[in-house]
C-alpha cells in the first residue's frame, strides 16, 4: 500500500503545482517592439507650446527599457516636409532618446500630418524599409489638432497594418475626428490635455503603451462594423499543441463561436459581427508540453456607416417604419470635458468634446462670467465646431464657463469649468529718490 500512497501523494503534487502554474501563466516578458513619436513641429505650434511637447515626450521615453532586440523609439516632425529626427535602432537607451527628443528643433512650416504618416507607413513602419517583423509598433501623435491634409486614410493604412494609435491632444482638435483616428477604446488611446499639464498624464500614458508593446498580449486591430483581427505572439508551435479561440458577444453569452488553430498561428480574423457591440475574446492554448494561461480581450466593433444616399441596410429600399421605430435613439448627452487653453489677461481659448455615441448637437452656447459676480455673456457656436475664443475678458478674473449642447428634442445638457485669466502687464515702479549726499543741498519739488 505504500508504494500506491506515495504515487498517489506524488500524482496530487504534480496536479496542485499544475494549476498553481496555470493561475500564475508564464512570465510577463519585456516590451519589445518600435515607439515612433509623431510631434507637431509647424509654424502653427508656437515656441512655448513645442519646448512643452518636446519636455512632455522626453518625460515619456526616458525611462524605457530601449536596447538591441527590445524596444527601439524613432521621433519624426511634422511640417511642409516629415522630418526624422532619429530613427530606430538610433539610442539604446531611454536617456539618450531623451537628451536626443530635448535637442531637437522646431521644423516649422505647414502642418502636413497626412504626409508625415505616409511617410511612416513607407519608410520605417514598412517591413520592406527593415521594420522588424512580428513585432508590436505603436504611435503616439502629439497634435494642437489641426492638419494642412486629410489624416483618417493614412492613419487607418497604419491601423491596418497593425500599429496602435495613441493621439494626444493640446486642446484645439476636433474630439469627432481624433476619435476616429485613435486605436480603440478612445477612452485609453485619446488624451486632451492643456500643454502646460502634459506632465499629469506622462505615467498613465507610459503605461499603457508599455501594455501595448508586451509580446504575450493578446491585442484587436483592424476592427470594422463587422469584424477584426486578432493577433498574438508565438506562444506554440506546430508540434507542442494547438489553440482554441473563442468569441462571445457579452450581452449574449450563450452566441459564443470557436475556432480550433494550430499552434504556430499568431492571428486570426472575425468577420459577420454585429457593429458597435462589445465582443469577449478568449485565447486558450493547449499544449502537453507546458502550461499557458488564457488571454482574454473584449473587442467593441464600429458603429455602422451609412453609404451616400441610403437609407437602410438593404439598397434599394428602407426599412420598414416598424423596424425604425425598433432603433434606439441616441443619447442626448453634453460635453464629456473642458479644456481652456491660450489663456491671455483679456482672452482664453475653450475647447470641449463631445461624449461618444451620442446624438449630434444643433449647435452649442457658452456663457461665461466673473465667479465673483457680474454680468454673463453668451458666444453662439455653430454644429460641427467645437471650440471658440472668449473675447473682452478682465485680466486677473476667475471665470465660470459654461458650454451647453442643444439638440432637434428642445432638450439641452452643459458642462461647466472654471478658468483663470493672467494678470496684465503690471505698472513700473516709480523710482525712490535717492538720499541727499553729504554736503550737497537738497532741493524739494
């Protein structure tokens, strides 16, 4: 019996230190993978606001763990022309990247974003130019939002290729747009902050650029109305084993889908989803030879795009007014944020998103007036901007603003933020009159 006992005892141990293994997974291997910063450095960035960019994206790759085979960074300006500062591959070191980024100089000319990003696509981002293959890439593109051409095509030439998309904005771009051209969720890949409060944001956004660049992470790119793809690091090969992908609409768990893959697939693609639903992604590879843990990923898929001139999901014909009253209507809802910029003793700069999914506003009113008490005034602001410049301001004053969204219902919803004005150029001091020298007489005005 005591042999049995001690198999059994053995048998149990090996099971336990199994599942404890199973729980833990495997390591979290370094990032690896190519960071190209995208800086704006046109005629439109002013010398202030480009010397905090460059202090901002010098904050952010300092403490990278850049080096041969790892994580390699490349920074490329904006401007008539793209401009690259350095490539990758250039700095092993996330303090020589940073000294690199400071030492840079302001390009100027026209904001050619569209450019720059066909530029990336062909020149570094390309495995045809010596970009490395099976690796992640990421762009961060920090913008005061405004571009000489168009950006969504080539930004989404780039998505499709596999590189996710981190925008960062100064304040004055277009919520609408930047969203579209960001990787999703936009609530991680879009950041609008003032210039001078880049800083609060270095850590945060550290972070999940470094998530996008672990090798073992299971990540969406590509994603449509009605599919994405996925793709994953080697973590199988042919012989050790095999994956078991499943997909999961989370409103309907019972709908899943599985597909079986060999193990040295690293992507696969989903087609005939639903647009704008939520999707759970489960990565289970089984293998006799070692314990991997699943990866799991939730996927929201885009709102559907109406074509020019229908008018339903089938040409020809629109629905029937039954399945149009099925539809929800969208949410009226307000600004999502505020963010004052530009602030001058007699003028300041308001910009603000609108929230995402929500129904488009007939226009927008911003009232403002001193917090200390006085008269209010009231800017009109037409649909589709979403920014203006309060005039008349007193310098020195703490303000109320408040920017209210109204819609075709009659109904309204604001969002208010406080803002500051500086002081103004303060008056000479008049000069002291000097003390009367020993001696000399002195004489009274």
């Amino acid at each position: 019996m005591l042999p049995w006992t001690a198999l059994g005892l053995a048998l149990s141990l090996r099971l336990a230190l199994a599942r404890s293994g199973a729980e833990r997974g495997p390591p979290a291997s370094a990032p690896q993978g190519d960071l190209m910063f995208l800086l704006d450095s046109s005629a439109s960035v002013s010398h202030y606001e480009f010397s905090r960019v460059r202090e901002f994206v010098g904050q952010l790759v300092a403490p990278l763990p850049l080096g041969t085979g790892a994580l390699r960074a490349s920074l490329v300006h904006v401007g008539s022309r793209p401009y690259t500062e350095f490539p990758f591959g250039q700095h092993s070191s996330g303090k020589a990247a940073q000294d690199a980024v400071r030492a840079s100089a302001q390009r100027m000319g026209d904001t050619h974003t569209g450019l720059a990003l066909v530029y990336a696509k062909e020149q570094l981002f390309a495995e045809a130019s010596g970009a490395r293959p099976g690796v992640p890439k990421v762009l961060v593109w920090v913008t005061d939002g405004g571009s000489s051409d168009p950006v969504g095509p080539p930004m989404q030439e780039l998505k499709d290729l596999g590189v996710t998309v981190f925008i960062v904005n100064t304040g004055r771009g277009n919520f609408l747009e930047l969203s579209a051209a960001a990787s999703a969720p936009a609530e991680k890949h879009l950041h609008f902050v003032d210039v001078d409060d880049l800083h609060i944001i270095v850590q945060e956004l550290r972070g999940f650029i470094l998530d996008a660049m672990r090798p073992q992470q299971l990540h969406a790119t590509e994603i449509t109305s009605s599919g994405f793809r996925l793709a994953w690091p080697p973590l199988l090969t042919a012989d050790s084993g095999y994956y078991v992908l499943e997909l999961v609409p989370s409103a309907q768990p019972g709908a899943a889908r599985r597909q079986q893959l060999p193990g040295n697939a690293t992507d696969w693609t989903w087609a005939g989803l639903d647009p704008d639903t939520d999707y759970d992604v489960a990565l289970v590879p089984e293998s006799n030879v070692r314990l991997l843990r699943p990866q799991n990923l939730r996927v929201r898929t885009r709102p559907r795009e109406a074509g020019p001139g229908s008018s339903g999901p089938e040409s020809g014909a629109g629905p029937a007014p039954t399945q149009l009253a099925a539809l929800p209507a969208p949410e009226e809802a307000g600004p999502e944020r505020i963010v004052i910029s530009h602030a001058r003793p007699r003028s300041l700069r308001v910009s603000w998103a609108p929230a995402l999914g929500s129904a488009a506003a007939l226009g927008y009113h911003v009232q403002f007036g001193p917090l200390g008490g006085g008269a209010a005034q009231r800017v009109e602001v037409p649909a589709g901007r979403n920014c203006t410049t309060l005039q008349g301001l007193a310098p020195g004053t703490a303000y109320l603003v408040t920017v209210t969204a109204a819609f075709r219902s009659g109904r309204e919803s604001a969002l208010s933020a406080k803002a500051c004005t500086p002081d103004g150029q303060r008056p000479r001091p008049r000069p002291v009159p000097r003390a009367p020298t020993p001696g000399t007489t002195s004489r009274e005005p």
